[in-house]
C-alpha cells in the first residue's frame, strides 16, 4: 500500500479506498489514515488535507470526519514554532572624522560655512559704512536704527511669503542654488546709497530744511532698508535649505553629531565674518592705498563676489543624495 501511495500523482480517497482491505461499502475514512497517507507523501498534512479530491465523498459521516481533520489540521499553531526576528541592523557611532570624510556631507557644510561668513560679513560692514564720513554715509547711530528697523518690517512681512513660495516651486535644490545669487549680487548697490543722500541733502539745503543733525534722506532710509531686507529674505531661504539637505546626507542616528559639527563650524566662521569686515573697511578707509570714493565700492564688491563664488560652488557640487543602503549612509 505505501508503495502504490509513493507512486499516485494526487491524494485522493480513491487511494486510501485501494489501501483498505475491509469489505465494509460504507467505509469512513478516518483522520489518522489521511495524516498517515500525508506522512508516507513526505507533505504537510495540512497541504494533504487541501489537496486531497473529495469527489468520492459521499456519505455525511464521511464529509463530517473531513471537516473535522481539516480544521484540527489547519489551525495556527502557535506553540509549535517561534519566529525569531533579527535585531535591527546598527551603524557605528558617528564621530566628527568619519563625518568629514563624506564628501557629500563634507561640501554641504562647506557651502554652509562660507555662507555663514558672508552674511556676518555683511551685516558688520553695512553698520560700519553708515558711520563712516570717509567712505560712507557719515549719519547718526539712531538712523542707522531706523534702516535697520524698516529692513526688519519688509523682512518679517516678505519672508514667509517669499521663502515657502520659492521652496515649493523649485524645490529644496534649485532654490538653495538660486538663494546665493539672488542674495549676493544686491549688496553691489549699496554704494549707490551716497549718491541718492547727497542729492537729497542738495536738496535740503537749497530749501533751508533744516536736518537736525541728519543728513539721511528717507529715500535713502527706504532704498538701504530694502536692499538689506532683500539679502536677509533670500539668505534665510538658503539657510532652511541647507540645514534640510545636509540632514539628509547622513543616516538619521548620525544626525545629532552632524548637527554639532555644523553648528561649531557655522560658529567659527562667523566669529571670521565680522573680524574680515571690519578689517577690509578700515583699510579702505584709512590706507591710503584705496581712495575714499571708491573705498565701499571695494568693500561691498569684494562681499558680493564671495557671495557669488559661494553661488557657484553650490551650484556646482550640491547634488541630492539618494542611499538607500543602511551600510553606505
């Protein structure tokens, strides 16, 4: 029998039927007997008990006595075997060498650095030039208050409007490519600011009004503050771009120790801003070397082509970064 059963194609009761030897016509198949027909066919009892034509079926003891083996047989088990699930795959701690020699990580925060530095560079000599008599507007403390005050109005007011709408028309890479270029190139008009202020001041004076001391002009105040308020709302725009794109350049659990990296480095070069701005703006004033007419022009055209080489630096080395690879984050 267990050779005639190795050799069938199909379970089937037909074969249990041949395999029996009582003369019974009302023969039940029983459970044991197709557990052990599924043992002798090297499957699983379950798989037997589904396969099996029940074509010859036809009795209602016959039927009952199936039903019950299938459904002894098919219930989930769950004392028999335990799944094992592997432990989620971990990367090495992230340390501040290992960071800085991604290459992708390492121009992220390259271009971010550089940046951090134009702008603090920017934002110490526009104060600087306003008191100036040599190179610049030569005007009081409380008027460059008053630039600086309208520039935060227009920047508060725009900022939103301006950045979300950028960002989710051209995307997080085009617009942090865009943002040096439409930030730096502004800065160039500033110098523009003395002559617009002694024409007004001409003006004042030809009609006796009187200044109190100050000789800025609002169209002055308003041109300056705008020009400013421009190069702070696209400065921001690469600053929430950066910070986003250089998050995605790591794995997440790395992400704090690159979050420090890039805070201490941002940090370092800001205290350099400052200290290169108000050096270039002293040697333009007091040198010698550079006459006092051209002196801001040399002061800002130099800030504005550090802006415009951060510009192209991005545009040029900033890709998207798709790893889907745990080990190659």
């Amino acid at each position: 029998c267990s050779s005639q059963v190795k050799q069938s194609d199909k379970v089937s009761y037909d074969a249990i039927e041949t395999c029996d030897t009582s003369s019974d016509n009302d023969q039940e198949v029983e459970e044991d007997e197709v557990l052990k027909l599924a043992k002798v066919r090297n499957i699983d009892s379950c798989s037997a008990l589904h396969s099996m034509d029940t074509s010859s079926i036809s009795s209602p003891s016959q039927s009952k006595k199936f039903s019950t083996a299938k459904n002894n047989e098919c219930q989930p088990n769950t004392t028999k075997t335990t799944t094992t699930t592997q432990p989620p795959a971990t990367l090495p701690p992230a340390t501040l060498s290992s960071l800085w020699h991604r290459k992708n990580t390492r121009q992220h925060l390259l271009t971010y650095f550089f940046f951090s530095f134009f702008t603090a560079g920017v934002d110490e000599a526009f104060p600087l030039f306003c008191i100036s008599k040599d190179i610049g507007l030569g005007i009081a403390e409380i008027s460059i208050g008053k630039i600086l005050s309208l520039s935060g109005i227009l920047f508060a007011l725009l900022n939103y409007i301006v950045s979300s709408t950028i960002i989710s028309k051209c995307g997080l890479y085009k617009s942090l490519h865009m943002a040096p270029f439409l930030s730096s190139p502004i800065i160039f008009l500033v110098p523009l600011s003395i002559l617009i202020n002694q024409y007004y001041d001409s003006y004042n004076n030809d009609n006796n009004n009187l200044t109190n001391g100050d000789n800025l002009s609002w169209p002055t105040a308003i041109y300056l503050s705008f020009i400013m308020s421009w190069n702070r709302i696209f400065a921001m725009v690469f600053y929430a771009g950066i910070t986003i794109a250089t998050n995605r350049t790591v794995h997440v659990s790395h992400r704090a120790t690159m979050n420090g990296l890039s805070m201490m480095g941002g940090s370092i070069f800001k205290a350099m801003g400052p200290t290169f701005a108000g050096f270039l703006v002293a040697f333009s004033a007091s040198s010698g070397v550079i006459d006092s007419d051209v002196g801001s022009v040399v002061v800002f055209g130099l800030l504005g082509l550090i802006g415009l080489s951060i510009g192209f630096f991005s545009l040029l080395y900033l890709r998207e970064e798709e790893v889907e690879d745990l080990e190659e984050r």
